[in-house]
C-alpha cells in the first residue's frame, strides 16, 4: 500500500442483511437471524445463519451455483452505490473474490457413484470448472481487467482486497472489485462437526463458555478505485483504503498460534501502511469465530497491541461464520461502524475470561474516530488486517 485508494462503492448480503441498509438495522436494533433448521439434509442439528432474502436469476450462460448469485447481489450494491453500473470502453476493472464453498466440488452424489462405481457423470466436474467466482462476475458486469480467485480459507475475502488494492498500485486496473462470497454446504459443516468446532448453541465470540461457531452464508464487497479515476469521474468517496497486512505463522494446520504472532504481523503491516499508532484506532471489528483457539489468540493480541481501550466486537454473532465471505463482510461492516458512529454490543457475549487481556463491548458503543480495523485468522495459520479510515 503505497497511498490510500478510495473506497466507492459497498455491498452487503448476509443473515445480518439483503443490503448495508439493512444490515444497519440489524445493528442498531441488535436483531440475530438465526435458523434453527438447515437448508440441506444433514444428521447435524445445530443452528445457521441463511439469507432468505431473494437472489439474482442468472441466465443459462452462467453457473447456477448459489454461491454466484450471492455475490452478484452484493457486486450490483455496491456498484450502485459507486454509480458505476456502466464502464467507459478505456476502464479496466478488476475483480478479485475470495471464497471457500465455490471452490469445492461439492456434489456428495458425485463421490458416492465414483465410490461404488469407479466412474460418474462429469457435470459436477463442469460445473466446477465453471464456477471460477471472479471470472463469472468479470463475464457478467463486461469487466476488462485482471480478475482472481482466492482460496485460502476464513481470510479470503481480506486477501482478496489486499490483491486488488495491489493491482491498482501497479497500474493493472482503474477500478477493483473486491471481497468474498460462500454460501451454506454440508460439506464444510460435516468438516468444521468433524473437527469438533461446531456450537448447537448461539455462538458466543470471547465469550467464557463459548462452545464454538455457527455457519453462515454472505457476500460482502468493496470498490476501490485509483485517486485519479475517482477525481475524473468526479466522486466524492467518503471511506479509503488505508492499509493491509498479511502474515501466515504456520503453526498448525487448523488452528492459530497461541500467542497471535501471525496475527500481530498482519496487524503492524496494516498499521504501519496506514502511518498511525494502535490508539488512533476507533474500533476493531475482530474475527471472533467463538472457538476457544481462535479467540483466545485473537484477544490475546488485541490486548497486547490495544490494550484495553479500543472497543472491539465480533459480528460473527448476526453472521455466523461465513468462512470466505467473513473479510469482505467484515470490511464493510467496519465502514458501516465508521459512517453511523457506533458499533452495536458483540452479539452473544455475556462473561469475559479472568485472564483475558481484552473484553469486546456488551452494549452500544459510541464510536469517534478515523479508523477502523477488521482482522482475519484462517487455517494454516494465514492472518490478514484490513485498516480503513472515513474521510468525510
């Protein structure tokens, strides 16, 4: 990150929404939307947090993967709120999302026949060949840029927003499309159940008897823009880019250092970029999945760079966890804190920890400030840090 890049556009879908305004909503009133029966056919019983809201039809062209048509409902908000539904023929538009569920082959029906029968139709192959997410936004909006799929877990969608503000910098595109989308599937509930990770309860981030995280499904994106290309076309943008960090500390395969070394890297780099101290940090919109290691690390960082004055909140408790869509959803969600000035209670958060460095807030909390932080932890001990400041 070499200069801040304007933040023009944002786009929201997520149990919390159908759009940012809604989802602001959901936060002013700290209303959850928690399914307690599962779209799918599955001997787990816990509960989810799913979109009801009506999704974009696709024509037959494009994959109908549910995943797709997620993201083509936050990308058509957030380019409606740039005021970017058309690009002049010179405009190079890049899309880079991250994603976990549209990567996989998920068709158990597939694996069973090729199980029983040593072969089975290829269409799931097909489709997942298809289903590359950044190239199916790119042919649907006529974007002309360089465009990328990322697949590295819960910190995909603030990847992919570190990679897209990269290809401004160099010059490879005028406008970036950035963020994350994944929608519910029995197979990452069947893995995250397996590794004994899932809660039958509310989850509950930082809590002291948390019991692990629920699953949700979103889209959450972000248009940046260069400096110049925003002034050219006259745009006021109210929000920047500001920095990025992205560290990986390779301690376990699943789960973080105990002690967020990973983490505290991402965090400095983002800091760093942005040429601010921890305390000009308004607030922090952390990971918090609500599973022991996760945020016992996490908080353990933020206690040790923020000490215990920076509030903080995991809104993983209006979500769930929506594994590749969490960064872009949460870099929106930190804007959302920013433009309205308060960030709602961290949802399912009662008891903190005796030994904790850190508690996130119980009830509304005024926010005054610039900045805002939203961090990511995924598996293999990947970490990123998104940092945005609102300018106006």
């Amino acid at each position: 990150m070499t200069t801040p890049l304007p933040i023009t556009g944002i786009g929201a879908i997520s149990a919390a929404g159908a759009d940012v305004a809604a989802t602001a909503r959901s936060f002013a009133t700290g209303m959850r939307n928690i399914a307690t029966s599962l779209p799918f056919v599955s001997s787990i019983n816990c509960p989810t947090f799913q979109v009801n809201a009506p999704l974009p039809e696709l024509d037959g062209r494009y994959s109908t993967s549910r995943t797709l048509r997620l993201v083509m409902a936050a990308v058509g908000e957030a380019l409606g709120n740039a005021k970017l539904m058309r690009f002049d023929s010179g405009t190079r538009v890049g899309v880079c999302l991250g994603t976990t569920v549209a990567c996989q082959l998920n068709s158990v029906p597939f694996y069973d026949a090729f199980r029983k029968h040593g072969h089975a139709p290829l269409d799931p192959v097909l489709n997942f060949i298809n289903t590359n997410l950044a190239q199916s936004v790119a042919a649907i909006i006529g974007a002309s840029g360089p465009r990328m799929t990322i697949v590295n877990a819960c910190s995909s969608g603030s990847d992919a927003i570190g990679v897209a503000a990269s290809w401004i910098h160099a010059g490879l595109c005028d406008v970036a499309i950035a963020g994350g989308a994944d929608e519910l599937h029995r197979v990452p509930l069947a893995g995250f159940w397996s590794l004994g990770v899932i809660s039958t309860a509310p989850c509950a981030p930082f809590d002291r008897d948390r019991a692990g995280l629920n699953l949700g499904e979103g889209a959450g994106i972000v248009i940046l823009e260069s400096t110049e290309h925003a002034a050219a076309r006259r745009c006021k943008h109210a929000f920047e880019l500001v920095g990025f960090g992205a560290a990986c500390d390779a301690h376990h395969l699943t789960a973080p250092h105990p002690e967020g070394r990973g983490l505290e890297s991402a965090v400095r780099v983002a800091l760093s970029q942005g040429s601010i101290d921890p305390d000009k940090v308004a607030f922090i919109n952390a990971h918090g999945t609500a599973t022991q290691d996760n945020d016992r690390a996490e908080g353990t960082v933020i206690g040790r760079l923020f000490g215990r004055a920076t509030p903080f909140l995991s809104t993983k408790g209006f979500t769930g966890h929506t594994l590749g869509a969490a960064g872009g959803l949460e870099a929106v969600f930190a804007i959302i804190g920013l433009r309205d000035g308060f960030i709602p209670a961290s949802p399912g958060f009662a008891m903190a920890n005796d030994d904790a460095p850190a508690a996130p807030v119980r009830q509304r909390t005024s926010i005054v400030g610039e900045y805002a932080l939203s961090t990511s932890l995924a598996f293999g001990g990947n970490n990123a840090a998104v940092l945005v400041r609102r300018v106006a």
